[in-house]
C-alpha cells in the first residue's frame, strides 16, 4: 500500500497550488464558488500530475535505476509491476478527466493540454535541451490557466508573465540539482544533461529570476499598488532559492518541503498579499 501511495509523489501535489494562483491574486479565493470548486479542481489536476509521474517512471525505469535517489522508486525497484502502473495511470487520468468535465469545458482542455504537453516531454521533449526546461515551466503555468478557467478570473499578463518567469527558475533549479547530483553519471541516465554545465544553468537561472521579479515589480504596480511592498520579501525568497539551488536542492518540492526559511518567506509573501487584498 506504501508504495502505491509513493507512485503518486503525493508531496508533489503541492505544485497543483499554483491552480489557486489567479483568484488569490484576484481577490476571489474566499468567495463560495471558488470555495465549491477549489477540491474538484485540485483533486483533478492532482490525479492527472500523478497519472503522467506514472508514466514517466515506466518510461525511465531504467534509467532510474542507475539514479542515487530515483532507483528507490516503487517502479525502478520493482515493488509495483509495469502493467499495474500502467493500468493505475490509466485509471487516475479517467477520474481526472471526468472531474474536470464535471467543472467546466475550459478546465477540462487545459487538463488534456497538461497531459499531452507532459506526455510529449516523458517520450522525447526532455532530449532537447533548454526546450526541456520550457516544458517543464509550461506546466506550471497550465496549472494557473486551469484555475482561471476553473473559477471563472482572467488572470493579469503581467500576473502570467511573472509565473511563467518564476516557472522557469524553478525547472532550471530542479535541472540544476540532478546534474549537481549525478555528476559523472549523467550520461547514463539521460544524455542531453550532457549539454548542460553548471555554470550554464547559473546563467540560466540568475537571468529567469531576473525577469520573474521584474515582472512581479510590474505587476504590482498594474494591479495593486500596495503589493510593492512584497518585492522586498520576494527578492529575499529568489535570492534563498538559488543559493540552495547551487547546494543541489533545486528540484521545487524538496525546496518548498524541506528548506524551512524558503517556506517561511513564501509563507510570510502570502500572509502579505492575503492582508493586503482581502
């Protein structure tokens, strides 16, 4: 049962927040029908996140096995069978598609795009360097489209340019860690990590949290004045992210889970925004 539960990298679901972004931000997330669909929407996307790690691990089960951390999971290690894995991927994604559905034709299509998007990384984007890393920003930014549709608010550009920003500091951070990790062991386990150096992926990542904290500048001018005086707390959070990045704990949810003053300062950027908008 234990290693069901681990396939579905249900400490990865805290990604799925980013649903939450544009009614948070809008000043809407308190409201009873967003309170309605808040569950729905998050159990949807969860199910649909957890359907392609699924996959994905199937895919790369060998490679995983050479991989210091990744060979312990139940797939690579042989505690759930391929075809068991396949048919609960299957499975989570059925219920996935029928809750969104449920919720509304717009939140259904990005549920498919997310799908197919990571599918198409799974099976051969993730080759391609850099196009790999824009793949794995798109899907955090599917996931604020997908609440903005699920709740029915029209997010700010300036609020999509700022998230697609900070998506790509973290997929650079997260690729940042694995090279830091597997070092000389790289090739084995995917060979276009070959094309990236460290000190590329730095460049990569000082100029993505460059723009991210430009853009949020921006936007809390546009939307609301008083948010500016959060810049300060979000410098502060960009600035953690990346020295722990360069420490090998780049990957988003090891960042967020176990790093506590990163997740002191994102708790204390939202209790900021949450007073300041409601």
């Amino acid at each position: 049962m234990i290693s069901y539960l681990k396939v579905l990298r249900i400490k990865h679901w805290i990604k799925n927040l980013f649903l939450f972004a544009a009614p948070f931000f809008g000043g809407k997330l308190f409201e009873e029908s967003t309170l309605h669909l808040a569950l729905p929407a998050f159990i949807s996307f969860s199910f649909c996140a957890s359907s392609i790690y699924i996959f994905n691990d199937i895919r790369d089960i060998e490679r995983d096995r050479v991989h210091p951390e990744k060979r312990n999971r139940p797939i690579a290690s042989g505690k759930i069978r391929k075809n068991i894995a396949y048919l609960l991927s299957a499975f989570l994604f059925s219920i996935s598609l029928i809750l969104s559905f449920k919720i509304g034709f717009y939140f259904f299509y990005f549920i498919i795009l997310y799908f197919l998007v990571q599918v198409g990384y799974s099976i051969y984007l993730k080759t391609i360097p850099i196009l790999d890393i824009f793949c794995i920003a798109s899907g955090f930014v599917i996931r604020v489209l997908a609440g903005s549709a699920a709740f029915n608010v029209e997010p700010s550009r300036w609020l999509l340019l700022t998230m697609f920003m900070i998506s790509l500091v973290l997929a650079t951070g997260k690729r940042l860690g694995e090279v830091s990790l597997l070092e000389d062991k790289i090739a084995e386990h995917r060979n276009s990590l070959n094309s990236y150096s460290i000190s590329t992926l730095n460049e990569i990542l000082v100029i993505s949290s460059s723009a991210a904290l430009i853009a949020y500048s921006l936007y809390t001018v546009e939307q609301f004045h008083k948010l500016i005086y959060t810049v300060p707390v979000v410098t502060f959070g960009l600035f953690r992210y990346l020295m722990i990045s360069k420490q090998g704990m780049g990957d988003p949810t090891k960042a967020m889970t176990h790093d506590k003053l990163l997740a002191a300062t994102i708790l204390i950027w939202l209790l900021l925004v949450w007073y300041m908008r409601y």
